[in-house]
C-alpha cells in the first residue's frame, strides 16, 4: 500500500500563488520570518525545499489557510 508524498515543485508553485492571493511579497515573507535574505522563501516556491513544520505553522496564518491547502501531494497507488 503506498502513501501520498508531497510534490515540491507542485507546492512551490501553490505557495507563490496563495502568497500572491494574499497580496504579500517575498521581503514580506522574509521580514515576517526574519530572515537574512529571501533565499528560502524562493526555495520554497521553486519546489527545492519545504518550510519546516513551525515555518508552515506560521505560513497558513499568514495566508490565512490551513497547512492542508499549502501541501500539494501525489496520492501514490496501492
């Protein structure tokens, strides 16, 4: 029995489109999540990374969405 997986490049490309819906920036991310520079907010949306739990957390709120509807997976086949 397989078990769904995240697809990164399918995410990365929701959370740019979540972000936009939501009328904020990459620098709003960053300076909301303190980082140094944009760099892991653009992994995020170019599907080379994931936010960590807490930065997913903090990330639907922002969105106002639930983790859910951030995650886009591949439902794998028994």
């Amino acid at each position: 029995m397989g078990f769904p997986t995240i697809n990164l490049t399918r995410t990365g490309a929701n959370i740019i489109r979540l972000r936009k819906a939501a009328g904020l920036t990459v620098h709003d991310l960053q300076m909301v999540f303190g980082f140094n520079s944009p760099q892991a907010i653009y992994k995020w949306q170019n599907g080379t990374a994931l936010p960590t739990v807490d930065n997913l957390i903090v990330l639907a709120a922002l969105l106002q969405v639930r983790i859910d509807d951030i995650l886009i997976t591949d439902n794998a086949v028994a």
